[in-house]
C-alpha cells in the first residue's frame, strides 16, 4: 500500500510542477491536473484532451498513450499540456483498473517521466 501511495504522490509531484512552473498554471498548485470532463463544445471534440478523455473513460488506456506519443512526436503543441492531464487522470484511477487495462501505476509514472524527458524538462529540482 505505501509502495503504490508513493507513486500516487510522485505522478501529483510531477504534473502540479509542470503545470505551475513551466506551463504558467498557478491554479494546478490547488487543484489536480485531468482531463476536463465537462459536456465538450464541438471544437473540443476534435483535441488531443478529448480524444485521451474518451478513451479514459473507455478504459482504452494503452491506446490513449499511444495516441499522446504519436501526438509527441509529431510535434503536436497540445501534447505537454494534454499528457500532463491525462496522467493525472491516470493517477486518479483505482490500482485494480490501472491493473486491468495493462497500465499499472508504476508505468504511469515512467510515461509521465518520459514525457518530461521527450519536452526537455529538468525534474531534478524534485529530487524524484
């Protein structure tokens, strides 16, 4: 249990420092950083955060990393703050789903390190 607690708190770590520091978004310093839930406009249907929303809750996890990767590397500019989101997302799954959907919560927290490395983002100030 304190093993997987420790994970939990590293991916919060990660995103809120993220998101504060270098994205310039004070409020993720109050609050958790996911994926927007609200009823979407026909604009957002068609973003990356829509797309890794939907398969999220489709329980499509495996997918819904492989399609922010694809988005990585084609230089896509949503791609920092929409993974950053959806770890978090991630994060707020229950160990048995991550387990499930082949994405234990260990792995969550080495793609949301590799997407740091991938944006040539300095983590050491963490001392994670």
């Amino acid at each position: 249990m304190y093993h997987q607690d420790w994970f939990v708190r590293q991916i919060e770590i990660i995103t809120r420092y993220v998101f504060s520091l270098i994205l310039g978004k004070a409020d993720a310093l109050t609050g958790d950083v996911r994926l927007d839930t609200q009823q979407p406009t026909e604009a957002d249907t068609g973003t990356l955060s829509f797309r890794l929303g939907v398969l999220v809750r489709a329980e499509r996890l495996c997918e819904a990393e492989n399609l922010l990767y694809e988005a990585v590397d084609s230089g896509d500019p949503e791609a920092l703050e929409a993974g950053l989101r959806f770890y978090g997302e991630l994060n707020a799954l229950s160990d048995e789903t991550l387990e499930r959907c082949g994405l234990p919560r260990d792995e969550v927290l080495s793609g949301l390190r590799e997407l740091c490395v991938a944006y040539g983002l300095d983590l050491s100030p963490l001392s994670l």
